[in-house]
C-alpha cells in the first residue's frame, strides 16, 4: 500500500474527493473532543461500517456530513468497499484486517489534521 503522504497527493488529483473540507461545525467537534477521541471514532466506523465482509448498505453506508470522520471517508475514498477497492485495489467481499482497517484510520486522521491546519474560508 502507498504511503499516507502519496494517497493524500493522489486523492488530490479528484476534482470530487479535493472538494470534501471540514465545516466550522466539524472543526468545533474535533478541538471539543480532541483528536483521540476522533480516533476511537474513526476505527469504530470503520470495524462496523467497513470492515465485515459484507457491510450493511454499502455503497450508502457512510453519510456525507455529521461527523468530521464521515467528511474525512469521503475525501480520502474510505467511504464504502467500491472506492476501497477502485483506488486501493482492497478486494471485495473479503473482511478487512486489522493492518488494514489501522491503515486507513491512520489514512482519515492524517488527512482531518491536514483540514484542521487548513485556513478556514469565511
């Protein structure tokens, strides 16, 4: 798998997956709980949303705003098993691993501290 630093890079070279930032909304809720807990949140969307072999709804499973992690699988093409699969060649219908779901929580957190730094537009 490519390093976190390449898949941000790549991830910006799509005009949809580019146009994904954190809201103020967002912004609030992650200096509120702190990056650790955004953490215990990103692996627990992903072991439950995204991991089992067959999710719930996938393809719908992940909403597009609500919570600073469901931004972040959207931008960085973790949002259900199709964009796993199409930009990390993770194969379908295969439960994911730890290694993997560490992978891409580590994928999410980097690119909401890359937001976090980002200037706000108002």
């Amino acid at each position: 798998m490519q390093t976190i630093d390449h898949a941000l890079n790549q991830l910006q070279t799509s005009k949809f997956r580019a146009g994904f930032h954190l809201s103020q909304k967002d912004r609030d809720y992650v200096n509120e709980k702190g990056m650790d807990v955004i953490r215990s949140h990103a692996e627990a969307f992903v072991k439950e949303r995204l991991a089992p072999k067959e999710p719930a709804n996938d393809g719908k499973q992940t909403p597009f705003r609500g919570h600073p992690v469901f931004v972040a699988q959207h931008a960085c093409a973790c949002c259900c098993r199709g964009c796993l699969n199409k930009w990390y060649h993770v194969p379908k219908e295969v439960e994911l691993s730890q290694v993997q779901q560490t992978k891409i929580v580590n994928l999410l957190m980097a690119w909401i501290e890359k937001e976090m730094k980002r200037p706000t537009s108002h």
